[in-house]
C-alpha cells in the first residue's frame, strides 16, 4: 500500500474542502478590515510609529517589513496592536511585535521580539503538496484523526541560527483537541520544526 500517496490524496481533499468552504457563500459581506491604517486610525497611529523606528529593532527598511495584523482591546480604553514581520513578501515565524496605542493615539509601549537579519533565498523547489505529505504522515503518527486548519503558507523560519524558507502546515485532532505546528523545508522537503499544542479548558 502507498501510503504517500494517500496522504497526498488526503491533503488534496482537505485543501479542496478548505477552498470550497471559504468561497461557497459569495453572498456574506466581509466585515470592515480592522488592520488596515486607512480605516483605522489606531492601527495608522501603530503602523506610523514601528515605520519610523526600524532601526531601533535592528530592521531593515525595504527589508523587513512590519504590517499590523490584529487589533485586541486593552486597559484603560487603550488597544494592542499586532505586527507580522515579513522578508521579501514572506512572512518570518517566532516575530511577535505588539504596539499599545491609548485612547488619544499616544504610543503607550511596545513588546515583542523580531527576527534580526534575515537572510534566506524565497525561491521554493519543493511543491506544498509534497511537503504537506511530509507533514502529515507526521502528525497521523502521533493522533488517529487530523486536518489541515487553512491551507499552506510559506514562512521564513529561524532553526538552530540558520533561516529556512519552509512550507507551514496547522492541523488539528478533534479526537484529541490537539494542534500540530509543523514546518517543512521548500528546498529539500525535510521536516524542520514542529509543535504539538493542546486545547485547554
């Protein structure tokens, strides 16, 4: 029995499934973009202030590029906003950078680490589906049950002090309630990282 093969075939399925599901209600309106600086000023007054200050997190303008992400309420009428760090166009795991904007756009504070000097070739030679079977034959040896929680994405991803571009894959156990993290090399199609997490009540 070929077993890559039916994991491929599984995948396969699942990202159909996943683009099916996402683009099958062509009548729902989406919700006002709550990260974007035009719409926002919360997020414009965030996105103005990491801009500008770069180089004091060791970024390179044109480089590394900030963009915000999440916005989350916070004490005293103030909220947090979240940046992802992307290089070249992919966006670079393990960077959290979190902006406190108060009720009268004041930059409050700042928290979070970046990844500092990327350094990584954005080419891919190894096909998602491919790494993808990697990934899943992985995590069905660990739970009975699995599915991909969105589609793939490529990632810029910091191991051992070298920059890997990889695949990311999320899936998820329901018979468990346990996730599994997992990045795979798009150069040579190695298992580079993973991280199994559990759904705590």
């Amino acid at each position: 029995m070929n077993f890559s093969k039916i994991i491929s075939a599984f995948l396969t399925v699942l990202v159909v499934g996943l683009v099916a599901s996402c683009s099958s209600d062509k009548s729902s309106i989406p919700p006002p973009c709550t990260t974007c600086p035009e719409e926002n000023p919360v997020v414009a007054a965030a996105a103005t202030y990491v801009n500008q200050h770069l180089a004091d997190y060791d970024l390179r303008a044109g480089v590394d590029v900030m963009e915000p992400a999440r916005v989350v309420d916070g004490a005293d009428s103030s909220h947090n906003v979240g940046f992802n760090q992307y290089y070249h166009g992919v966006r670079v795991y393990h960077s959290y950078l979190t902006v406190n904007v108060g009720s009268d756009l004041e930059i409050l504070s700042t928290l979070g680490a970046v990844v500092v000097g990327v350094d990584a070739d954005t080419r891919y030679q190894i096909a998602s589906s491919v790494a993808g079977a990697t990934a899943a034959n992985s995590f069905l040896g660990f739970f009975s049950d699995g599915a991909l929680t969105k589609a793939a994405e490529l990632a810029i991803l910091r191991h051992d002090d070298a920059d890997y571009l990889s695949w990311y894959f999320q899936f998820y156990s329901g018979s468990v309630q346990a996730y599994g993290d997992y990045f795979i090399d798009a150069k040579n199609g190695e298992l580079i990282e993973y991280h199994i997490s559990h759904v705590i009540y």
